[in-house]
C-alpha cells in the first residue's frame, strides 16, 4: 500500500472578533410624556406635520396619524407655492377621520372643496372662509346643509356671498351661535342696502354673536338685527358708516347689548387691513390705476388730487362727522 497523501489546507487568516458596538441613545424627545409631545406638534402648521414632522421618528409619525390631532385645521399660513393648498387641505381632512371641528381656509378654495369637507365632517362646529374668491354663494349654502352640528361662520371678503344665499346658510344652521360678515368700510358708498341684515333676522334668531364690520346697512338694518335676533349679546357696526347711533336706536342697542362697536371705534384689534376709503368704486368707473387715489391714507385733506388747486371753504359737517372743503 502506498503512502497516504495530506491535503494541505490554504492558510486563512483569523476573523477577528469585532467589539460590541454600544447603541446611540434614543433622541430626547422620545421620552416626552405622549400628552405634551402632542401639544408640543399642535403648534406645527399643517404642511410643516405632513411634509416634517411625522418624518422625524416613528412616535412623531404615530402622533400626527392621530385623528385627534386633526381637529382643528389652520390653513391660513401656506407661504411655500411649491404646494398645493387644497391637496394639504384634503389630506388634513382625510387625517380627522371624522373629528374636524374648527377650519380654517384663506385665499384658497372652490365649490368642490367645500362639499369634501362637509362629506367627512359632519361634527363641524366653526367655518372660517376669507378672501376665498372661487366659492360661490351657492357652493356654500349647499355645503352647511352637511353640517348641522355649525355653531360659527365667518366670511370675510366673500363679495360672492348673497343676501339670499345668508338666509339659507341660516335656515340649514339652526343652531348658528356666531356669525361674521366682514368687508371693507366706505365712508360714501355707491349704494346702501339693509338686504344682509333683513336676511340675518330672518334666518338666525339664535344668534349670540354679529359681525358686520363694513355693511352698507342703515339704521333700519341694525333695528331688523335687533327684532330678529333677541338673543344677540354682542355686535360689531365698525366702519358701518350709513348707520346712526345716536338717539333711541343707540339708546336701545346699549340696554340690550353685552357688546357693542360703534361705527367709528377703533380697529387696532382688528386681524385684517382696515383702512378706510372715501369711495366705492370698480373697474367699469376707474380704471386700477386710480384706485389709490380714494385711499385716505393717501390722501391729503387740503388738496384736490385731480387739478392740484387748494380747497378753500372749509366747514364740518355733523351728519358725517369729518370735514369738507370747497374748491376756490
């Protein structure tokens, strides 16, 4: 028998044993009670929760997946054009899964949009729609029919917004609390009309709260309001300047009232521009170009803008309470 051969094993070097890598600690803000990291993530806008803060980890993410997170929505501070308004609007909505109770659009917004919130937020208590210019009356009116539970509406520069289209909103709100019907005030509108306030009479006789900041209303306006509203506590007449407070009208309103703004108070409370114009005009009797010209902050009040002579005659009149002056 011949000799057994060995096979010689290729030489390998030793794997080395690596040392136990300790694991990072957890981030501090995991270990926030659940309760404050909530009310510490209300604060975030809604872009800022969808696009950031749900990314963070995984107990941020859970956090902004809760429908009570979702139960009051802020959609007045999309700064960043990159993104669409109404999909974070509808994705906000879809997150309440139900529990909305306060929202809040501004310079956005259509018909359609109004009827996805109304669909999936039938708890909706507050509505706050301002400077939405593609929401129509009707879109509206159609919308509050899905929300009976809305205790607070308020528009500010819906020029779409009809008299007609305010007492139906009232008739599809019987439990309305709150109601805010903003514009800008003219000192010398085109027109005035009490059509607003004789509708608000008629529809909302729940009311506990009216703003009427800028109406073109007179004094039989705020005396429907007053008839058609018995449980009304407080009322804003701010830069309503067709309306007359003195005598029994503003005797009455101050007996009756918790609450009451006076045509000409001050606006340094007020959230939105409040600058007063002599005139109401649109583009069929000036063109953009003038528009300015009718600003009282523009204007000087010994001058005439249009032939730079300097008015003489000057006289106050009391009906109005400011001064006039005649041209020499």
């Amino acid at each position: 028998m011949g000799k057994k051969k060995f096979k010689i094993k290729r030489p390998q070097r030793k794997k080395k044993i690596q040392a136990a890598v300790p694991s990072s600690p957890a981030p501090p803000w995991t270990e926030l009670p659940t309760d404050v990291t909530a009310n510490i993530l209300q604060r975030l806008s809604c872009v800022e929760l969808l696009e950031s803060a749900q990314k963070v980890c995984t107990t941020w993410r859970s956090l902004c997946r809760d429908p009570a997170m979702w139960r009051v929505i802020d959609l007045s501070n999309i700064d960043d054009m990159s993104y669409d308004p109404e999909i974070i609007c509808r994705h906000a909505v879809d997150r309440s899964l139900g529990q909305l109770l306060d929202i809040n659009v501004e310079y956005f917004g259509t018909d359609d949009l109004l009827q996805y919130i109304s669909k999936r937020s039938n708890q909706l208590r507050c509505l706050r729609l301002a400077c939405c210019y593609n929401i129509s009356g009707k879109g509206l009116s159609e919308a509050v029919k899905k929300m009976p539970q809305l205790e607070e509406l308020h528009l500010f520069f819906m020029k779409s917004i009809s008299a007609e289209d305010i007492e139906a909103i009232g008739l599809s709100c019987p439990v309305l609390k709150s109601f805010t019907f903003n514009d800008r005030g003219y000192r010398f509108p085109l027109s005035e009309g009490n059509e607003y306030p004789m509708a608000i009479a008629k529809s909302m006789p729940a009311l506990r709260h009216l703003r009427l900041f800028g109406n073109m209303m007179t004094n039989e306006g705020v005396e429907a309001i007053l008839d058609g509203c018995p449980q009304l506590e407080s009322l804003d007449l701010r830069q309503c300047f067709s309306v007359d407070l003195r005598g029994d009208l503003g005797s009455r309103c101050f007996q009756r009232l918790k609450e009451l703004k006076y045509p000409g108070d001050s606006t340094s409370d007020y959230e939105w521009d409040a600058e007063i114009y002599d005139c109401e005009y649109d583009d069929d009797h000036f063109p953009s170009d003038f528009s300015d010209i009718y600003s009282l902050g523009d204007y000087d009040d010994y001058t005439d803008p249009f032939n730079d002579v300097y008015c003489n005659d000057e006289y106050y009149n009391d009906e109005y309470g400011f001064w006039f002056c005649n041209g020499g």
